[in-house]
C-alpha cells in the first residue's frame, strides 16, 4: 500500500490564504502580477498551438481573465477557496482543456493532483498548470534569515524544481510532458510592500508547522537587511519563478 503523502502545508490555512486574497483584492491597487502573468502566458500557448477548446475547467484564477478571454467555450471554474480540494478525484471531467494557475505550489499530494488533471481531460485533451517554482524569492529568504538571527526558522515554502516537476509529470502519466520556467523579477523599496504584495496573492506562509510571528526586534532587522541588500537607488529586486507545467490526456483515455 501507497504511504499517504507528508503534511507540508495546512490545509486550513491554505483555504484562508485563498479566502484571503478575495477580500485583499477589493482593495485600492492590490497586486495580482503573478497570476496576471501566468493567464497571459496560457493564452499565448493556446494561440500558438492553435488549440481552440470546447470544454474547460479552469482552477484558481480568481481574476476571472481567463475564462472571459476563452470566447465561446463552455467553462467551468474551480476554487480551492470554496473547498475545490485538488488531492482528491474530481467531481467532473470530459474537458478539452484544463488550466490550473497559482495554487499547486500549496498541495501536500501534488504527483496525485495531476493524476487528477488527466483524468479530467478528455482523450487528447491538453492542460496546463502554473505555480510558482525553486528559486523564487531569494531576497526574502535572505532578508528571514537575517530577521531570526541565530535561530532561523522555517519561514518560505519548500518548492518544485524544474527537474523535480518534469518527472512528476512522467509519473502522473501525462502524454507530451513539457515543464519550462521563467522569471518574473520586480523591484522593491520597502520590505511591508514586498510581504503585502504577497499576501494580496496568496503567496504567504501555510506551512503545517508554521514559525513563530516575528517581534517587533526581528521585524526591525528584517527591515534593516532589506535595506542593506537595496541597490543605489534604494531598490531591492525580488524574484519569482514561474513553473509552467504541460502535457495531453492519450488518445486512449489512460
């Protein structure tokens, strides 16, 4: 028998970093880059590969940019905020196409979540799933280490690399499997702007074994390593790996 996956991440805390973001993006200006990136990126895909889908299932694209730019097509979306679970089998399938965005990163099971992508498609049906990826946020991790001193503390999220995610991708059975990466980086002049634009996204701590706060000292010297590590023009770039997964349901349904 299969041994049941490790707890990672909280499963209740994941649902309210996603309730999260839907009250954080009725703000004034809330960031939403990385998603944004992310739908630009299928639908350039789409239209390069001349796919024209009939049925979709699109998961976790709370912007709704994508569904409206599919046209015509039937879609159905999914959130893991309204209790979508991806580690279990889904509820629907027969799609054409399946797109998940932004929120893989976060699932205790991901060799099972993309089992249950294929099964979703059709045969033959294509899907794509982004999240971010390894080498994503480096000047925080810097700038938390630094914070905590001589007891660092597990603060980011472990995270898939590219050649981890191609051979998640083999071992889900997905046909045609590609995993590519790029690298959205954007710059910062303070360390609150940087951790608020992470929380409008999604992209705080839900670990299952999560850090104590950090006090008010740590969170001075959190501030100080930012500015240490900012460049002449008071700026400190941050990083962000996107990892694009792809691949086909086979013509045989498998």
């Amino acid at each position: 028998m299969a041994s049941a996956p490790p707890t990672i991440f909280s499963p209740a805390r994941r649902l309210a970093a996603r309730r999260r973001i839907m009250r954080l993006q009725q703000g004034a200006d809330p960031a939403r880059f990385v998603i944004a990136d992310m739908v630009e990126d299928v639908l350039e895909r789409l239209a390069f590969l001349r796919h024209e889908p009939k049925r979709v299932l699109v998961i976790g694209d709370w912007t709704g940019a994508l569904a409206a730019a599919l046209g015509d097509a039937e879609v159905t979306a999914a959130e893991p905020s309204e209790a979508f679970d991806e580690e279990q089998p889904f509820p629907f399938g027969g799609f054409d196409l399946v797109v998940s965005v932004a929120t893989l990163d976060t699932v205790n099971d991901l060799p099972g979540a993309l089992i249950h992508i294929r099964r979703a498609l059709a045969p033959g049906g294509r899907a794509f799933a982004s999240f971010v990826g390894a080498g994503s946020l480096p000047a925080l991790r810097r700038i938390m280490l630094a914070a905590d001193g001589e007891r660092p503390a597990a603060r980011v999220h472990p995270m898939v690399d590219i050649r981890a995610a191609a051979q998640l991708l083999q071992r889900a059975g997905w046909t045609e499997p590609v995993a590519d990466c790029r690298t959205l980086r954007v710059a910062y002049r303070s360390f609150d702007r940087l951790v608020a634009d992470l929380r409008d996204q999604g992209l705080g701590n839900v670990l299952a074994s999560p850090a104590p706060p950090l006090g008010e000292a740590a969170l001075e010297r959190a501030r100080a390593a930012f500015l240490e590590g900012a460049d002449g023009e008071g700026r400190v770039v941050e990083s962000f790996e996107i990892l694009t997964l792809s691949g086909r349901r086979s013509l045989r349904g498998t």
